[in-house]
C-alpha cells in the first residue's frame, strides 16, 4: 500500500514532528488531494449541494493512524480541520485547511451477546442496519439509511424508535476520537467522563472520531409507514395528528410533513407535481394493534397513498423514503412545549400550500424515552420539548431563509427557545447556542478550552473555546 508522508506540503518526503513526545514521520495510507489533483473535486463532494468544500488538502483517511497524521500536520501549522463523512451536515465549507475525509472507514463489528456494534468513522445506517439485523437486534437509525452513522449519533441522533429508546448519544458506550494534540483517546464514561459527556452533543468540536460502540435493541419488526393526504386534507391532516399524538403510547415515534414534490420522474407518480402531507409511523405492535392505532389518522379523509404495514427492521428506511441523490437545501428546526389545534393551523397557514416561497415542513413528535435523564448524562439538550419543527428550502439563499424565519416567528407562542443539532443546516452561531441548554453550554465551551484551546476544530457547528469572564449566551462564565 502506498504511504504518503506529510510535509509542509503534503508532497513526497519526510517531516519529523512529535506527537505523544515521541519524534515520528506523519503518514498517511490514504490519497492525499490538493486543487487540481485527479480525484480532489469528488472527494470534497458529498449529499449537501448548496456549498462545497474547498480545502488546502484532503486526507482520505483509512484508519485512525491517517486521523492522526493529517490533525498533527494541521494544528503544526495553525489550519483549521473539517471531517467529512457523507457530507448530509456539511454547515462551514472549508476555505482552506484540511478536510479528513472518513469515507473509507466503514467497518462494523457486531457483539451479538452484549448487545452492541462497534462502527467507523464513515460508516452509513444502511451498512449498521445490515450488519446487525440478521442477529434479531436493530440500531438507533434515523429516517434516512444514507445518512452517516456517527455524526447523527453525536449530533443526539433522533430516530425511528426514539420515543421508546431515547436518543442515539444516550446508547453509545466507547469511542475512539482524536483530538487536537494528534492523540488518539479511548473515551468511555469512566476514562474520561467530561469529555465523554461533551462528544455525545458536542459532535466535532471536541476532535475526529475515529470509530464508537453503540447499544443495540432486540427488534426484528415494526408496523411502520406513511398515510399520503392530498392538498385540500392538508390543514385537517396536521389537526388530527396534534390531536392523535396527545395519547401515544412510547412504543410509537411519529411525524407529519408538508411537501411539495417535483414533478420530475423518481417521484413516484400519485404524488408527482402535488404538495402532499405525510403522516409517518414506526410503531413496535403487531398488524393489528397498529392498525387500530392508525384508524383516527385514516379518518381524515382518502390518501393519495396509503403503505403502512408490518415489516422486518430492514426495511424501516421506507418509511420516509428519504431522497438519496445529493441536492440543495437549507433550514433549521426549533422545539416546541406544545401542538394543539391552533398551533396545527398556524403551520398550515403559513407554509402550507398557498406559501409564496415553497418549503419542506416537519413536525417530529418527542417526549417518552426522549425526555428522561439518561443513566449516563450527555450534552444532548432540551429533552422537555414536546415537539420539533423543521423547515427546509431547496435552496440556501436569503430569500428561503427569511421565509423559514417567518413559519418560526408565528409559532414563537408554543416555541421552548430550543433547536437541535441533527437539523440545523446553516452555519447561524445564535443558533447553535440555541442547540444547547445555558449551563451545558458553559460547561461545552470550558472542556472546548482544555481539549482544543486554538480551535482547530472550527469547521462545523462550532462551539468556541471559554474565556473566564467572556459572555457567552448572555451568560458570563
């Protein structure tokens, strides 16, 4: 295999640097790309289409020795560094710096007798779903099996059986992360609690992890899906479900969406060029408890589709049916205390389908396993929200982003003044504050002060390092 060591620019050579107190030569076993180099423009790509990457230098990382390597030779020369897996959360292009490109580290390794898989820094939830189904267990995925694995995990990770399990960071029991100083760290709950606590919700600022153990649930199937409404059932399609959703029981995650499909092919055909609203359900019951379930959600009116069912875990990713091909997009997501009927109708009314500007709205039911105190506390916040509202646009620009501004500004009466980190998709510093709760928040920027001091890790939904005395949030630390 070729090695590649690092110099002062990434060309043939040797550069001795320290890490560890130990004099070494950076290597690294992946490409190394520059402008202009084959390869370099479909390395920086990825699912996020409305910016791109342009960095100095992309490492394409194969283990945790090229991590090393490429962070050594970036906080050596004062460069910022990005990681990159799929690209689904690409906030802060890079402009410069270094991107660690994690794609070829998909490895996953299934304990079936505890419970858990050990999974890479680029693997994505269809690989895990895959590994781990034939052994009667499923993961805490998200809606889309494209997604990557890991910075869903530690971004909180809110998935299709959320409400019964809780979040993702909340089962995540080792992980491997390097931070700023090239030291590659075993972190558990009980080698290095602070920083533990600060991955899970703190993502990226904190270093590149490397790879993590997650926890596993004893599920082989679900009765999931989608209910399809056309337009005119829009605004009773949203009451019913803020009625429907006050008695859930915990074994039911659901949401509601607003969309208006394109009317290009892919798009499958009783939906194509139609603003639909989709109710969708991951229930853990059998046909006929789901079914009962479901009938107040039916008695809306008839669907343009109707595809609940039961089905094995496997096959839980159609139940979004998320698109797969790389696009543009932009928005964000606040928690809400509440939906009743009004609050229902103020969504509908104010991106529903006479929206001037068109949008992709989501209303994510929480609470159940949500809204506990994990037994192993994480950064993840705002766990009393009863609900999540997210905007989308196909398109980043200012004109979109006033536009998600405004369906918030309506709903400020149920809003907790909260967001999360899974679905914010532009780089807003207010914001990713917002992610947090106050006194988390403090504590994030202080451990962000110990383990990254000059903020190489800055590329992202950055958490800057604390000053004592600075104001952060309104708060002075």
């Amino acid at each position: 295999m070729l090695v590649t060591r690092l110099t002062c620019s990434w060309t043939y050579g040797p550069h001795a640097t320290t890490v560890d107190g130990m004099s070494s030569e950076p290597e690294i076993r992946g490409p190394v790309l520059r402008p202009g180099d084959d390869g370099y423009d479909e390395e920086r790509g990825g699912f996020q289409t409305a910016r791109r990457h342009r960095p100095a230098v992309i490492a394409g990382a194969t283990g945790a020795d090229d991590v090393r390597a490429a962070v050594a030779y970036a906080a050596a020369r004062g460069l910022p560094v990005a990681v990159q897996a799929t690209g689904h959360g690409l906030s802060v292009p890079a402009d410069g710096g270094v991107l660690i490109s994690t794609r070829r580290m998909t490895g996953v390794r299934v304990d079936a007798a505890s419970r858990t898989a050990w999974i890479e820094a680029g693997t994505r939830w269809d690989e895990v779903v895959r590994a781990v189904t034939p052994y009667g267990l499923a993961p805490l995925n998200g809606s889309a099996p494209h997604t990557g694995a890991i910075g869903y995990t530690l971004g909180g990770g809110l998935g299709l059986l959320s409400r019964r399990y809780g979040y993702a960071a909340d089962h995540v029991r080792e992980i491997d992360v390097v931070t700023a100083d090239a030291r590659l760290r075993h972190v558990t709950a009980e080698s290095e609690p602070d920083l533990f606590w600060a991955l899970r919700g703190g993502r990226d600022n904190f270093g590149v992890v490397t790879g993590l153990r997650i926890g596993l649930v004893p599920v082989t199937r679900l009765y999931g899906g989608g209910l399809f409404f056309p337009r005119d059932l829009a605004a009773g399609a949203l009451v019913a479900f803020a009625e429907w959703t006050r008695a859930l029981p915990e074994e039911t995650t659901a949401s509601v969406g607003m969309i208006p499909y394109p009317d290009v092919p892919g798009v499958p055909e009783p939906l194509r060029g139609r603003h639909v609203t989709h109710v969708r359900v991951a229930h853990l019951g059998d046909a006929a408890s789901g079914e009962r379930l479901v009938a107040p959600l039916r008695a809306v009116g008839p669907r343009l589709l109707d595809t609940l069912a039961e089905m094995p875990y496997a096959e839980s990713g159609s139940i979004y049916n998320d698109p797969t091909r790389p696009h543009a997009y932009s928005g964000s997501a606040i928690t809400l205390s509440g939906l009743d009927a009004t609050a229902a109708r103020t969504v509908f009314e104010e991106a529903g389908p006479d929206a001037p500007v068109p949008r992709v709205v989501d209303l994510r039911h929480l609470g159940g396993a949500l809204a506990r105190t994990p037994e192993v506390p994480s950064a993840v916040g705002h766990r009393d929200a009863a609900y999540l509202l997210r905007v989308l646009s196909a398109d980043a620009s200012a004109e979109a982003r006033a536009a998600h501004e405004r369906v918030f500004a309506a709903m400020r009466p149920w809003a907790t003044g909260g967001r999360s980190l899974n679905f914010l998709y532009d780089d807003d510093p207010a914001q990713v504050r917002e992610a947090y709760e106050p006194e988390d928040l403090r504590r994030l920027a202080g451990l962000k002060a110990a383990y990254d001091p000059a903020n190489v890790f800055r590329l992202n939904h950055n958490i800057a390092p604390a000053l004592v005395g600075e104001e952060l949030g309104g708060r002075v630390l």
